[in-house]
C-alpha cells in the first residue's frame, strides 16, 4: 500500500519550539527517511478561521510565517508537498458529507474540544464551523489517503474521532476511505513542552514561547529567565528535576555530543541531574548549558529561514504548486467518494433509469 503523510498546523501565530520537538522534527524524519510516497503539510488556515472569523488578516498574515517556519525546519518541497487548506475546496465538501455520519454528543464528547471551548471561553457561544472542526479534520486526513498522520499527543481524540468517521463511512458506503495511523514523538519528553515560565503550555498568549524565529539574544535572554525550582535558592541547596522546566527542556534537546562539547565535566543528563537534586548545581550553568543546546539545534533553522527569507517569491511559488497538487489528489478522493454515496448523478445514464 501507497505510504502517504498528511499533517499541518493552525497559522495563527509563528511556530515555537515545542511544535519543533512536538511534531516538525518528526515530520523532517519521516520526511527523509524515504519509507513515504507523498508527503503533505497543511497550512490549516480554514481551520484557523473557526476560531478567527471576525480577524481573518491575523491568519492570513501567519501563512507566510508558518511557510518560512517549514522550509527552515527542513521540510523539503521537492519531498513534501506544502499546501493551504481552504485552497483546496474539495476537502469542505467531503466536511459536509461527514458532519452526517457523527452525532453532536460525539463532538460534545472529544475531550480536545472540550478543552479548547475552555480555553476560549466560548461556553454557550460555540460557532458551529468551531464546533465541527474535527470532521473537517478528518476531511483533511482522508482526502489524501493518509496512512500516517504525525501530531503532537493533543491531537490524539482528533484521530480517534477520524478513525470513527473512516469505519462509519466505509461500513456505510463500502469500503473507499483510508484508515490512518497516528505517529506520535518518539522521545516522552517532547510530548509536551512546558513554557519558559513553567506553565503547562507554551502559548502565545501567554508570552512564554521560545519560537523557531527568534535570534540569538532573545533565545539567550529567554532561557535565562526560565523558571526553575522555586525552592532552589542556593547554589547548595538541593533541587528538583520532575516538573522543572529547565530540565524538561533539557530531556528534550540535550544530545551526548553536546555533553562532550559544551559540559564535558558531566557524562550525560543523568549525572547533571543527579548534582542538581543533591545540591551544589546552580541555576545559571544549567541554563547556560541549555542555551548552548539550543543553539545548536536552532542555528540551521536560522541559517535556512534566512535563506528563504530573501526569496519570498520562491516560498510563494512553492505554495502555489502545492495547492495544485494538493487539490488534485483530494478531487480524485472526492470522486470516489460520490461514487460511493452514489450522488455521482452525471457520470453515466443510471439516473435515466
Ligand atoms: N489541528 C491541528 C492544529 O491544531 C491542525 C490540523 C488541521 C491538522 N487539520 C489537520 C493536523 C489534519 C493533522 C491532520 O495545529
């Protein structure tokens, strides 16, 4: 079977550090690691919108960010098809076809939902299209016959709620939709990154992202002012490591080499935290060392965002392309999809009869 990747991301803001280890690395993993026929990343901007409709120019001006973010993470438009969702139209109508097959207590039910209608406090004022937002989710999934789909852990109830869409559809219709498979991050410390100021999540509302376009300085003056442990006031004081965000990002970008290169009197994590919980470690080496880390994971990115920055014109073009594509392979999905549900009244002289 054809191996096909679909992912994307809302363009509502530039991309942090937390969607790099949450998911773009991945994707530049899988991206080159040539087990996948096609490859699409979606710039989920109709998704965006549910969410955004009275400031439509806050997303449209995040198409390009979220663009540049890509191509500096790596993704490869000779590999991935890079694409905007509501240029592809085909994937709103297989969204309305779908809304029948899922109950509005199933939706109710998606604990990301849920969550977000928290977040936003949108309690008794849910837009509808907001609310239907993980059909149209699974609209973008099965219009390109993914087989993998690697998202962050939050998207999990989202795969849950497409996979329920594929069997109903199939089991209705007969079989024409592919089931996708989630990848999640490989290492458990990337599920979720907390913010630099120790808050579960990193969000832009917040202020407490550290995003892929930062410079230099500002990721230095970030990371030394990480909260870490509160109780860790002197240097001899013992400290804790579980839940201190320092280390968490620590789990999650520092590598041997950079143990050998940047802090060689420690053989690895393990020992830098074991010093840490014991007492005699301060704060500032360990976020020095941290900052190091970062960098080093960062400085490619920049190096090719500024690449890509001088050529918007080329990003513009990559773009377009991609729609193409994209809406391509999604029409011929559409039109066994009508085939299907036999609402595919002109294609012979059946209705004739
Ligand atoms: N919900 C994703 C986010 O919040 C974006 C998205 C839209 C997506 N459609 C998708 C992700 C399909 C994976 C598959 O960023």
């Amino acid at each position: 079977m054809k191996q096909v990747i679909l992912t994307g991301d809302r363009p509502t803001g530039r991309l942090h550090v937390g969607h790099y280890v949450g998911s773009l690395k991945e994707r530049v993993r899988l991206q080159n690691s040539g087990l996948y026929n096609e490859i699409y990343i979606m710039i989920a901007d109709a998704q965006a919108l549910t969410d955004n409709a009275e400031h439509p120019e806050k997303v449209r001006q995040n198409i390009m960010q979220v663009a540049l973010d890509y191509l500096s993470c790596g993704l490869d438009p000779e590999k991935s098809t890079l694409f905007i969702q509501s240029m592809v139209p085909e994937l709103t109508e297989l969204t309305f076809y779908y809304m029948n097959l899922v109950t509005v207590s199933r939706v109710q039910r998606n604990p990301t939902v849920k969550a977000e209608i928290q977040m936003r406090n949108f309690e008794a004022s849910i837009p509808v299209g907001f609310f239907c937002y993980p059909i149209s989710q699974a609209a973008d999934i099965t219009a390109f016959r993914a087989t993998a789909v690697p998202v962050g852990e939050d998207q999990i109830p989202m795969l849950e709620q497409c996979k329920e869409i594929v069997h109903k559809f199939n089991t209705v219709y007969g079989e024409t939709l592919t089931d996708p498979q989630i990848i999640l991050p490989q290492n458990q410390s990337c599920l979720r990154l907390p913010g630099i100021d120790g808050k579960a999540k990193m969000s832009k509302s917040l202020g407490n992202c550290i995003y892929l376009s930062d410079t230099e300085e500002d990721v230095r003056k970030k990371v030394m002012s990480m909260f870490t442990d509160p109780n860790h006031l002197r240097i001899e004081d013992p400290g804790r490591v579980e839940g201190n965000p320092v280390f968490i990002y620590l789990d999650a970008f520092s590598r041997p080499e950079y143990f050998a290169e940047f802090l060689p009197e420690y053989s690895g994590l393990d020992e830098l935290k074991a010093h840490y919980t014991r007492g005699g470690l301060g704060d500032v080496k360990v976020k020095k060392f941290l900052n190091r880390c970062l960098q080093a994971e960062l400085a490619p990115i920049r190096e090719r965002r500024a690449y890509w920055e001088q050529r918007p014109e080329e990003v513009f073009e990559i773009l377009k392309a991609g729609c193409e594509t994209a809406q391509n392979t999604a029409a011929a999905t559409l039109g066994d999809v009508r085939r299907a549900m036999r609402i595919d009244y002109f294609e012979d002289s059946n209705l004739l009869k």
